[in-house]
C-alpha cells in the first residue's frame, strides 16, 4: 500500500463531518488525596454526604480513611450505603436512592467499581428525579429547561473514588444497570450524570486482589481499543485511547504481579480514566455488545467477558476493510506489532497479542470456562444485537454474526 493511501486510511473518510466531546468532571489524581477529600467536594457544593459502597469495601479500613477525609473537611457524612452487588440492579439504585432521602443528603460520594459508581449514578437521577431506574433507560432523556431544548436540569453534587482500574465511570456520563427479573442490562446516558470530582488515590486499590486488577484493566483495554475504531471515533477520544493503552502496557502487568507497586496502580487508574474517554463520542463496540447479555444471563464478570470477546471482534472487525484495519494499525505500532499485511494480517496479529495477555493474566479464555453453554447462544444473541453498543461498531453484524462469534468464544 502506498503511503498516501495508508494516511488516507487512518483518517477514516477524512475530516470528520460531526461529533461532540466533552469531559466536564474534574479529576485529581496523586498520593494521600483521600485524606483532603472534604475539602475538595466542598468545592462541588456537598455539605451532607452519603456514601454509597459494597460490604466489602465496607469492611475494609478505606471507608473509614474515607469518612475521616470527608469530615477533616467540615462536611457530613450522613450515612453510608453498602449493599451493593458486583453487578448491580435496578433494586439498588432505588434503594440507595431512598437511603439518600432518608438521611437528608444533599450529595452523593460513590466509593468502589464500576457497579458502585453506576448504581450512584442512576440513584442520583432518582434522588433528583423521582420514578423507576428503567424510565430514565435510554440517551438525552433527563429533564431540560426551555421544554427540553435547553440545559439539563443539575443533580446533586456526585463525586467517585475508583476502587478498581477498568471501568472509567468515574469520568463517564452513562450508567449500565442490570434488570434480574428481565435478564437484560440497560443503559442510561445524559450530562448530568458525569461525576462533578474523580479522586484517584493509588491507596483506594492497595487491597484490590491481583484477578480483578487484571480483569477491570482489561475492560479499560476494551474500551481504548474499541473506543479508536468506532464508528464514532474522535480525535479526542483516539488522543486518550493511545495514551491509555501506552500506560497499560507499561503497567497492566506489573500492578498484577507487584500489588505493592502503588505507582504501577495509580498509572492503572489514570490510565482506565483515560480510556473511557471516547465514549463520550458514543464510541464502542461489540466487544460490548457481546458481554453485556454474557453478565445479564450467566453472571460472568463484565471485565472477564470483554478478555474473551475481544480478540474475537478485532479480527472480525479488522477483515472488514483497510479504513478499519488502519486504525488497528496504529494500536499494534504502539503495542510493537506487526502492521504490514491485509486488513486480516493486522486483526490477527493485536489478536493474538490479546489472547497471550489475557492467558498471562491468569484470566479465563473462552466462555465456557465460565458457565456460558452452548444452548445459551440464541438468548445471547437476542441481547446483543439489540444493545446500544452494536450500533456504533465499525461493521454491523447480523445475528448469524453474533452467533458465529459466541461460538468462536466458546
């Protein structure tokens, strides 16, 4: 290929014609920041603060670090509530929801995962709001001024302490909440539900066991990685994907192998930080799609289902056509792989690199190993080509394409 023709490529059809960035929480990352947390959430207007957490977490001496950042600061922590799952529902967030009403909480500080922060999230709209988690399902749907033409309503103050290294929610606008009666996980999405503050404190994952670093810092790799070959790519969100996939190359495994390491987790934080970003775009993919209905139906951790869904989708992806393969180019130039070659080659090759990193993770490698059947796929299939993410994916798969990938996973 000629290099014009290959620069031509990684434009993906040149100036982008439209998108929208934006990242309006305010992050603070470094050592011993829990400490003046109080202060800082002052600063978003918090006063009465509920915690929102897991038992686990609960259980540890962080809440109580926590508590005491909080009130070294003049706020009130009003109460703390800690039952959520590691996949939350809808529930949850009606019960959290409740807990802030009940305490007399004017704001809201999300200490945990992914799920803790989106059950948060949502029991903000709630808390805000009123009605049912799944009446706000869906994107833009929030209450606007000017008969909804004009600016979204505020929530009150929210702030997130990330307790692993995956999901970014910390930094995102959209919250995935599981409905058990139904066996579907539906998302919500709108500005107000970016966290006002994102404190990222190396010491709020020291007792984080080495299985789950190594599966939400997969998630995190799903998301940069998916993020800069979306449909709904952006030079924003490619800027962040390279940087996080940079820093998770130089400290995914050594924040496995060394717990001890705080600096190898901070750079985990920053860098699952980083990599939500193109989702403010609306950039994703399949790799999603396919883990979604992997936790609604059988329970499989999200970060687990993403190590094993994804090199599946990049080879399907990258065989589709060179202005695909291009931007899987660029990720293997930065992950020091192979970028010659057809579309194919090059889908094949960050493939491989995906499946050997996932093996030396210690992390499962097909779905089966984790309780998905066989006979399961026709319902995971109706879950995933009905997600929001297969809308943004640079090929869209028919259902015979889902299955086809279920079975390769298997």
């Amino acid at each position: 290929m000629a290099a014009e023709e290959l620069i031509d490529a990684r434009q993906m059809s040149g100036f982008k014609p439209f998108y929208q960035f934006q990242s309006p929480t305010r992050v603070i990352a470094g050592y011993g920041l829990i400490e003046g947390l109080g202060f800082e959430f002052a600063k978003e207007g918090a006063t009465r603060v509920l915690v929102v957490t897991d038992e686990v977490i609960h259980a540890t001496a962080l809440i109580d670090k926590v508590r005491a950042g909080v009130e070294d600061g003049g706020l009130e922590v009003v109460g703390i509530y800690d039952q959520v799952p590691p996949d939350s529902d809808s529930s949850v967030v009606k019960g959290a929801a409740q807990a802030a009403h009940e305490h007399g909480a004017d704001s809201i500080l999300a200490v945990g995962g992914g799920s803790v922060m989106d059950t948060a999230k949502l029991a903000n709209v709630i808390f805000r709001h009123g009605g049912e988690p799944r009446d706000w399902e869906g994107y833009y749907g929030l209450p606007r001024a000017n008969d909804g033409l004009g600016r979204p309503e505020e929530l009150a103050p929210f702030a997130c302490v990330p307790t692993t290294c995956g999901t970014g929610s910390e930094v995102s606008f959209a919250a995935v909440i599981k409905d058990s009666a139904e066996h579907v996980k539906f998302q919500v999405g709108d500005f107000p539900l970016y966290p006002r503050l994102a404190v990222l404190d190396p010491e709020s994952t020291r007792t984080l066991p080495p299985a789950i670093v190594a599966a939400t810092g997969m998630d995190a790799m799903t998301h940069a990685i998916e993020g800069i070959v979306s449909s709904e790519w952006s030079p924003h969100g490619d800027a962040c994907a390279l940087q996080a996939l940079r820093m998770l190359r130089d400290n995914l495994q050594l924040a496995v192998e060394h717990p001890e390491d705080d600096a190898a987790r901070g750079n985990m934080l920053i860098a699952a930080n980083l990599a939500i970003q193109p989702t403010h775009t609306g950039a994703i993919g399949i790799a999603h799609s396919l883990s979604h209905p992997c936790g609604a139906h059988y329970n499989v951790p999200h970060g687990v289902a993403n190590a094993i869904n994804l090199p599946w989708v990049i080879e399907y992806n990258a065989a589709a056509g060179e202005d695909i393969a291009a931007k899987y180019r660029d990720v293997n130039e930065l992950l020091g792989l192979e970028v010659g070659g057809d579309g194919a080659a090059v889908g094949h090759a960050l493939a491989d690199h995906v499946r050997e990193t996932v093996r030396t993770l210690g992390l499962p490698g097909r779905l089966s190993e984790v309780g998905v059947p066989e006979s399961g796929i026709p319902l995971l299939v109706e879950g995933a080509i009905g997600d929001g993410c297969t809308l943004v994916n640079p090929v869209e798969p028919s259902e015979e394409d889902f299955a086809e990938l279920y079975r390769k996973a298997l």
